[in-house]
C-alpha cells in the first residue's frame, strides 16, 4: 500500500506540473509559496486514529503534492521567463559576444544556429542568454576575414551584430505552439546577423562540456555525410546517429507518417535501451574473465555502470529529447536498485522516471513525445507484467504490437487527428531491422575506423525503406479525421484500458476479463462525435495566421471554399505546416473551390502542398498558364467579374479582374488580384488580396453598390499604396482584419491606414497579435474570437494597449452604420 501511495504521490506530481501548463497566466510568488509548509505541517500535526482519518488525510497529502507540481512549475517557469529581450531592444543592431551552442544547420536562405551570449557590448543593452541566429548569404559575404562566407562551427565564439525580437509563432487551431517550444528549449529570442566589419571569430573552440557534446555531434555528422554523400537515405542515419531530425527529406517524413514509423527516427527507449544492453553484455562477459576485478566489483554491478555510461552518452549525443529521458531515467533506477541490491517493481520504476522528466523539464508534459513515449511504456507494462503464463516470443511480440497500435489511438488522434492503418506491418518489419542492424552498424561506424559499416547500415536502410514505400502506397494507409472532443479522448482512454485488462489480444481477444467489449463501445465517441456545423444560410470564416502572407477558410453547410495559401518558407510552406492540419482537424474532406488570388509568394506559396494534400474540386486563379499550381491540375480558371455562385444560401461574387485585364501586358502581379466578396442574411465579407491605388479605383468605378462589406480583409496588408480614402469609406466596414507577419520588414500595417480605418469606427484586428481570427455569420449577427484570446497560455507574448475580446455585431447594428 505504501508503494502504491507513493506511486500515485508521482502521478498527483505530474499532474500538478501538467495543471500549470494549462494556464492563462502565471500565478505570483506570493499566491504559491505557502504550499510547501502548508504540506510539512500536514505531515505533522494532522495524526488521525481511523481508517477513515488516514485515508481522508491521504487524499489531502495527494492534492498538496499536485500543488508542489503545480507550484514546481510555476517557479521554473518564472525563472525562464524572467530571461526576456527587453521591447526596446527589439530590432535594433546590438553588438554581443557568445558562443555556438549547437549544430550549425545550412539551408538555402544561410545558416541557422543557436548562440550562448556571454556579453553584451552595445551599452544598455537588455538581451537573454540564448537566442536563435540566422546568417543570412547576404550577410555571410560581407564577414572581414574572408570574401566567402565563413565557416561556422559549434564551440566557437564569436562577436557579431545581430538584430533580435522576442519568440513568436504562428497561433492556429490545431497549430505547432512555437512559442512554448522555444521555452522550452530556452531560446528566448530570434533574430539574424547584421552586416558589419566587426563580425569576428574570437577562438576556435570554448573548452566547455556542452560545447564539446555539440562539437561531437558536428563531427559525427559531417564525418557520414563526406563518406554518404550521394546516398538517399542519409540523412536517416544522420539522425540516428545524432538525433538530428532537419536531415531527413519531407518526402520520406512523409512515409514514415503514413506508415507509423517515424518514432523509430528519435532516440528512442528501444534505441538507448539497445545500445545499454549490448554494452552490459560485453563488459559482464569480459569482467567475469577477471578475478582481480570480480573480487572488487560484482561483474554485474560494473556491467550495468557501464550500460548506464552508454546510455547516457547516446542520449546527449541524440540531444536528450523526451523519449531518450525516460529510457535513461527507467535504467538509472534500475542501476542504482542494483548497486543497492535491492529490487524495484517495473511500474516503480516508470513512475521514478516520470518524476524526473517532469521535475527536469515541467514543459515535458506538453509535448507529444511524452504522451506517446510514456505512453506506450505502459501499454506494454499493462499486457506483460503479472500475467500468468508464458508465450512463444512470436506471439507475444504480435500481443505487444498490437497492443500498442491500439492502445495509442486516443493520444494520436488528439495530436495528429490520424491513423496509420498499416503501423502494425510496417513496425512488424522496422523495428527489428532499425534496433537490430541499421542502429548498431552506424553506432559501430562512429567508434570503429570501419566506413563499410555505414554502407552496410545504408544498404539495409535502403531495403527497408523500399518496402515502407510500397506499405506507404496501400490506398487506405491512413485514417484521417476531425479532432475528437477532449470528453471523447479520455473516454476512449478508459476504454483502452479495459480492452487491454487480462486477456489474449488477436483472435481470442474476448475471453479473459469479462465485458472487455464495453472497451469498444468507449471508444467509439471519439470517432461518431462529429463537430459543429454551418447551418442553411450560415457561414464560417476562419483567417489563419500564416504570418506575413493570407489564407482565409470559408465554409457553408456543404461547401468549403479556400482563398490563398500563405508564403512559402524554405523547404515548408503554410499549406503543409498550417493549412491542411487546420481542415483535417476541423473536419473538412474536400474544397470545393481553391482561390490563388495572384503570383505572390506570400499568397500562393503554399498552393502545391494544399493541392497535394486534399482534393480540390475547382482551382480559381490570376496565374499565369506556366505557373506550377495551373500545371498541377486541370480543373482551373481564370478568376474574373462577373462570376458567382451560390452555396447554401450564401452567395460568392467575383469583383475583379476583368476578362479584358489579362490582355494587357507589363501588368504586376498585384494589378490582377482575384477579389471576391462573400454575402448571407448575416452580414458579408469582402477579400481585395493585394489590390492597389488604381485597381481599387476601377472597382469603385463599375462596383460602387457591390463594395459594403461588414468585414473588411485590408487591402495588401495594410500597405500604403492601398486602402484610398474613397475605398475605406465605401466598403465602410464594422471590422477591418490586418493579415501580418510580427514585426515584418515591411512595416505593414502603416500607421497612416490603421488610422484612417480608426477614424470610420472600424474594429481593428491583426493576425500577428490576435492569432487565427474566427468569424461567424449566422443568428443575424456577426461573432468574432481570435485564437490568442480563446486559448491564451501564460507563455504567449503579450501585446500592450491590444486585448481583442470576443464580441459580436448585430445585423441591425451595422444597418445603420450603413
């Protein structure tokens, strides 16, 4: 009993941790710094007499020790945000010294890196302690000591100019938090490297043990990639070697993915586990061959010291992510059990390892790793220990797959809102090939002079990956659906539970624990609960947060309708990193119509990977014949006026170009804008893309009647060659949107449009401050949210003199302002 109370001590721990990370704001020192005596004095003058005393005493202890998690959490949290880039400071060259903290990563825009300053030279400068730099080519061509660019490497210091702004992401529903992920990692601004004749290399190497782990890690990776060079998959071994996941292709993550094996590509458990036991075999069979080593230290206890040596020096070499943690940690309490002669149950174990994750790394619980890390473990634990009986090693290793694939349903339906329905074939083949060949060959590769064996791990990597392709290609490799309701998930979990009570798992899984089957029936909500809907008539806006570029989502009860893609950044681009998440998840299976507004990268960027991710019924666009998205399909047009259509009760109108535009020659791409208009019962929407001065004249000219609008995109994001006087207060909007980058080089939106939609009594939004803006027409009325206020954390940045509410505008009301 004592056990089990001092396990569920660790869970009431971890929950606490995982509590704070669900708030909105950060509770003070004074709110959370009377928690620790409260529970010493508990543990102290509270000696109740009954069973029922000490059980009701037990639950107090419980929910003080979630408090301490909680409390725990909130402080670490407070120290790593008191290390902040002063406002001020923002975009503004600051001289610093530092260091290269990590493995400099090239792509076609520079070199990206993260930077340990140690000094700041500017005077008064505020700066954090680490940041993330880019040295842009541009940029890298001006350095003093040499006319190409310089070569960076990890452990060197370095005087450099840089100009910094504090972490910012994009903020979308079901998006990557950016933020939260720089927190966690500390990197507590970004920024890039600032032309100046002072950009200077200081010394060679800074003698620090972080430094020296990141300058192996360089080594190991430059060492493969000279003798891999021309090889496809090297960038795989690249990262089982080093943890380095940027080196894989997004061609074959895409693979991985559809056949659940992309956790084999992190340093797993399996991975650290392997390596730990491999080195324990080896050195307890070379120890016992010794007497004089054996009379002073038991083969076994040096085996598992040296096992344990191993493990943690793969997980630094990987970069100690959260899988790697947990497998370290479960083998430390193993090793100090054994060196204690003393034995600790498996599930006392995982629980020990819990416990330092989180106390390490309170953010740990927030990150999918963890979830399907710990996860899985215990999957495991649950269908193996204090089962009666043996099985054959085929059979049980079939019950473990099994298990697993079923038991993390829950968990990747709640993160990636998808399936791989071939995950238990392909990892069948994959883990043994991963584990078992092509891990230790390269490990062996990295300590032995012997290259082949590279060659040897490639080859059979190759083997593999040509059967994933093949698995990855089945028709219905993957389930996809909408992003079940949190009720649903921890429903499906008991569920999962039951299912996997004592019994056999394949054929018989029936007998055994009766009524398993009710496990089926708990987790069917998570796939018959379906989202809510637009109604006849209604319609739903969504403007994502795609930074400095646009993509709006536009549905009706039955139809979907998408207007530009976002920009294109480097090997990603909005529509496979924010765009096709956000319609997966928001149950959207088709668009009906995809609208590239013009050639602009920041609009059509991300066209290729919509037009690759989901079916399009109809492409509507101001591109040129040649362009790639027009090449891709063959359902395409020219956007032009006087095209219409209605959905629903709701009506769409093309207002420019004309017919007679495309004609002309020497026209730029912001004078033929596709602009369209969205009209219901509720209220209407106009969105001009980049229109300028002259084209909003020509549509002021013909279209006078059609241009009121209740919501207003702002014409190419605020810029002053847009938003005429003549123009602002014709379309007379109750709400204007800014689609924004945050603190863009543009310097949009200016400050001179912002006033003049200010001064009509506009409702101002931004995208770079209010996140992804929700709009719903419907009940007569105009509701308007934004994803920074609705799902706000203590760790967003905060924008002084902007707190935008949810608020909602009558049809009536905006009649009369009419």
């Amino acid at each position: 009993m004592d056990k089990l109370f001092w396990q569920l001590n660790i869970l009431a721990f971890v929950a606490g941790a995982c509590l704070l990370q669900q708030q909105a704001d950060l509770p003070g020192v004074n709110q959370i710094g009377w928690v620790l005596p409260a529970i010493l004095l508990l543990r102290l003058l509270w000696r109740p007499q009954s069973k029922i005393g000490n059980a009701i005493k037990r639950v107090v202890i419980l929910i003080f020790i979630g408090m301490i998690g909680f409390t725990w959490a909130a402080a670490v949290a407070h120290w790593r945000l008191s290390d902040r880039l002063a406002e001020n400071w923002e975009r503004r060259d600051i001289q610093v010294i530092g260091v290269i903290a990590s493995v400099p990563s090239q792509n076609e825009y520079g070199t990206r890196f993260y930077f340990d300053i140690e000094k700041t030279i500017t005077e008064n400068a505020v700066v954090p302690k680490r940041v993330a730099l880019t040295w842009y080519k541009e940029a890298q061509s001006h350095d003093v000591q040499s006319s190409k660019k310089p070569v960076l490497q990890a452990g060197e210091r370095w005087q450099l100019t840089v100009r910094l702004k504090q972490p910012h992401g994009s903020a979308n529903p079901h998006g990557f938090d950016y933020e939260v992920w720089a927190l966690e990692r500390n990197i507590r601004a970004t920024g890039y490297i600032r032309k100046s004749n002072e950009n200077k290399r200081l010394d060679d190497m800074v003698p620090k043990p972080r430094y020296w782990v990141e300058k192996i890690r360089e080594k190991i990776q430059q060492e493969q990639s000279r003798y891999l060079a021309d090889q496809a998959y090297a960038g795989i071994l690249n990262t089982l070697a080093t943890g380095d996941q940027h080196r894989i292709p997004r061609e074959q993550w895409q693979v991985l993915i559809r056949t659940g094996t992309s956790h084999l590509m992190a340093i797993s458990g399996l991975h650290i586990t392997m390596v730990s036991s491999l080195i324990f075999g080896l050195v307890y069979w070379l120890w016992r061959w010794s007497s004089y080593l054996t009379l002073r230290i038991s083969a076994r206890r040096a085996a598992v010291l040296a096992g344990l040596i191993a493990a943690f020096g793969y997980a630094l070499i990987s970069g100690f992510a959260i899988p790697a943690q947990r497998a370290f940690c479960m083998l430390a309490v193993m090793a100090i059990a054994i060196w204690r002669g003393r034995q600790n149950s498996t599930t006392g174990i995982l629980m020990w390892a819990l416990f330092w994750v989180v106390l390490l790394d309170p953010w740990a619980t927030i990150s999918p790793g963890f979830w399907l890390s710990f996860g899985a473990v215990a999957i495991i634990m649950l269908i193996t220990v204090g089962r009666i009986g043996k099985f054959h090693w085929l059979k049980g290793w079939v019950r473990i797959q099994w298990a697993i694939t079923l038991g993390l349903i829950p968990v990747l339906l709640a993160l990636f809102q998808q399936i791989s329905l071939v995950s238990p074939i392909a990892n069948a083949i994959a883990i043994p090939v991963i584990s078992l060949v092509v891990v230790p060959l390269t490990l062996l590769a990295i300590i032995l002079p012997f290259e082949f064996l590279l060659f040897l791990a490639h080859d059979a990597l190759m083997i593999l990956m040509i059967l994933l392709n093949y698995i990855s290609d089945f028709p219905q490799a993957v389930w996809l659906q909408h992003s079940p309701p949190f009720w649903t998930i921890a429903v499906a979990a008991i569920g999962v539970i039951w299912l996997l009570l004592p019994g056999s798992i394949g054929l018989g899984w029936l007998r055994g624990f009766p009524a398993r089957w009710l496990g089926f029936i708990a987790m069917s909500p998570m796939f018959l609960v379906q989202l809510p809907e637009p109604k006849a008539g209604e319609l739903w806006l969504t403007v994502l947060d795609v930074g400095q570029g646009l993509a709006v989502v536009a549905r009706t009860e039955q139809h979907a309708l998408l207007f530009d893609t976002g920009p294109r950044l480097g090997e990603t681009d909005s529509g496979r990193r924010i765009i096709i998440p956000f319609l997966y998840s928001e149950g959207i299976r088709r668009l009906d119509v995809l609208m590239v507004s013009h050639a602009d990268s920041d609009h059509s960027g991300g066209a290729l990977s919509v037009l690759a991710g989901i079916p399009v019924k109809k492409v509507y666009s101001s591109l040129d014949p040649d362009h790639p998205v027009r090449q891709y399909t063959s359902s395409n047009d020219l956007c032009h006026a006087t095209q219409t259509w209605n959905w629903d009760g709701v009506q769409f109108e093309v207002l420019h170009p004309l017919k007679q535009d495309y004609l002309e020659l020497k026209r730029g791409n912001n004078r033929n804008n596709c602009v369209l208009k969205i009209t219901t019962a509720h209220g209407s929407v106009l969105l001009p893309a980049d229109i300028e001065s002259k084209d909003e004249q020509a549509i002021l000219a013909r279209s006078f009647e059609d241009l009121t609008a209740t919501v207003l995109i702002a014409p190419h994001h605020g810029s002053l060659t847009s938003s005429t006087d003549a123009f602002v207060k014709t379309v007379n909007p109750a709400v204007t949107i800014f689609t924004v980058g945050y603190l863009n080089r543009y310097g949009h939106p200016n400050n001179a449009i912002t006033q003049r939609y200010h001064r009509l009594g506009s409702k101002l939004m931004r995208s770079d401050q209010d996140g992804a803006i929700m709009l719903r027409f419907a009940d007569q009325q105009l509701v308007i949210d934004n994803w920074r206020r609705s799902n706000r954390r203590y760790w967003h940045q905060r924008f002084a003199g902007h707190v935008m509410p949810r608020y909602q505008i009558s049809v009536d009301a905006v009649k009369m302002q009419y």
